[in-house]
C-alpha cells in the first residue's frame, strides 16, 4: 500500500485498506502501520526535495480515500 499511497492512487488505498480488514487488521493498526507509514515517506521525500505539493496533495487524498 505503501507505493499506492506514494502514488496517490485512491482507488487502490480503498480496495488494499478494505482487503486488510478483512483479514483482520484493526482500524488503528490500517491507519498506524499503512497510511501513515506510507505518508511518512512521502513527507521524507517532500522533505528532500524529491516530490513537490501537488503529489503531497495527491497522496494526502489518496490517504482520506482510505480512512
């Protein structure tokens, strides 16, 4: 999911956020160890210079599709 979300595909991080659920993860654990891990490393790669605002939005949306 981690790549989905660097991406900023939306309809991915729902259907990979709906698929975890089902096998059990908890909302907290979804949230904690894949959307915000995922939006960590854009912010490391926003932070380097290597991606700019509109992908940050991007993945930042992608994140709300998920939540």
């Amino acid at each position: 999911m981690h790549d989905d979300l660097y991406d900023g595909m939306a309809e991915e991080i729902v259907e990979g956020t709906e698929l975890l659920l089902s096998r059990g993860w908890t909302a907290d654990r979804v949230l904690s160890e894949a959307l915000v891990e995922g939006m960590r490393i854009v912010g490391i790669d926003f932070r380097d210079g290597i991606l700019f605002v509109p992908e940050v939005l991007l993945s930042a949306n992608a994140m709300k599709a998920g939540m």
